[in-house]
C-alpha cells in the first residue's frame, strides 16, 4: 500500500515499528537469492525481494518498505526453513550462523591472495592473480560473467575493513536481473547504509550477481 493511501494513525504506526538509522550498524543480508518455505510438507517458494536477514538480538527477518525506504521488523516468517542452491538451512538461525562464517572467509581468503570472489550460491573464493601480481581483465571478466564495473571504496570507508579494496562486478548485471549476491550487498550495506543512501529514483541499492572483491595492488592501471 502506497504511504499516501495510509490514515494518520496506520502512517504513526509505520513510523513507530520503523528501525531507526542507527541500526545500519547491524550486518544486514538480502535474501533475494534465496527460496524458503513454512513447513517440509510445503513447496518451495521464492523470498520476497524487499526480505532481508539481520544480524541483531539473534537473527531478525526485516522488510524493506518500498515507499519510504525503511525497514520493519517482521515476525512473519520465523518459522520458516531456507535455501540457497542447494544448501538447506533449519530456520534463520542456521541461516546467520552461514552468512556469518562466509563473512569471516572473505576477508581470510582477501589475505591470502588480495582477491576474493562472492558467489550467488553464497560461496567464498580465494582468487590467485594471473599476472604474477595482477588479476588479468579475461580474470575478471570470467569471474563476473561478463564486462566489469569497479567501484573503489575511499575515504569514510576505510573504517569498514575494506580500505585499498575494490568491487569489481558485472557493469549489465542490473539490466539483466540478475539475482541479489547477498554477501556482497551485505558489505555495501556497511558502507552505504539503507535509509542513508539510494539507487536510481530513490530505491534502494543492491549488488546483484558474482563479484570480486579486490585490493587495489591487484589491479592494473587501463592503458
């Protein structure tokens, strides 16, 4: 329903179950990806696109307000079992406890080689560069699945863990409709927050398909 269809009373309401902006501090994984269900004997069933995992007071499911760009605790999905490819999680918790240890990974495989692939299955891999040094553009390319796009982190980012680092990502991935990469859009959420920053025409952003996370010693200048 559109805020402007809302009665002042539902409109207060609204603004009261809203979470405030300083709970952007909270690791926040979309779910977009992933399918879920009520119950083992019930069909799977695709997550709403607005659906996010947060990681507070254990593992929240909050929704995505379409209009305002809020976000609203929900309860309504509690109870439901998840899965991402083929990996199947009990119930929420599970499902934090994995986002959670696939985060951890990044950053160890960013260590080990200075480039990490996200993938949409929700897997964490350690890429060693092709030029000694360097990942190749065929590198990057292959890993994205088409053309890139680098976004640099700087400045305020740096107090996130990803200072010297960059995305590399598939420049059509948007146009194609590529799936949500819950891990990578996890790291963008902790630099630009939802409610804080947008995408096109207000809506909120997100990073969609396999991407790489780089130091930027591992890429090369364009010639």
């Amino acid at each position: 329903m559109s805020r402007t269809m809302c009665s002042a009373a539902e409109t207060a309401a609204l603004d009261a179950a809203a979470l405030k902006g300083t709970d952007t501090a909270y690791p926040l994984f979309s779910l977009h990806a992933l399918q879920m269900r009520p119950h083992a004997a019930a069909e799977w069933q695709d997550c709403p696109a607005r659906l996010f995992l947060q990681e507070r007071d254990g593992a929240w499911i909050v929704a995505l307000c379409g209009t305002t760009s809020r976000l609203f605790h929900t309860s309504s999905y509690d109870g439901y079992a998840f899965k991402l490819g083929e990996r199947g999680f009990v119930d929420r918790f599970q499902l934090l406890a994995f986002f959670r240890t696939q985060r951890q990974q990044i950053y160890k495989a960013l260590n080990q080689t200075g480039a990490v692939a996200l993938r949409l299955s929700g897997d964490v891999e350690a890429i060693t560069p092709a030029l000694t040094t360097a990942l190749s553009l065929d590198q990057m390319q292959q890993a994205v699945d088409g053309f890139i796009e680098v976004h640099s982190w700087a400045g305020e980012h740096e107090a996130q863990g990803l200072a010297a680092t960059s995305l590399v990502q598939n420049e059509d991935g948007k146009y194609q409709e590529r799936p949500i990469n819950a891990l990578a859009t996890c790291l963008w959420y902790q630099v630009y927050p939802l409610g804080v920053y947008s995408g096109p025409a207000g809506a909120a952003d997100v990073i969609v398909g396999d991407v790489l996370l780089v130091r930027n010693s591992c890429l090369r200048d364009s010639e």
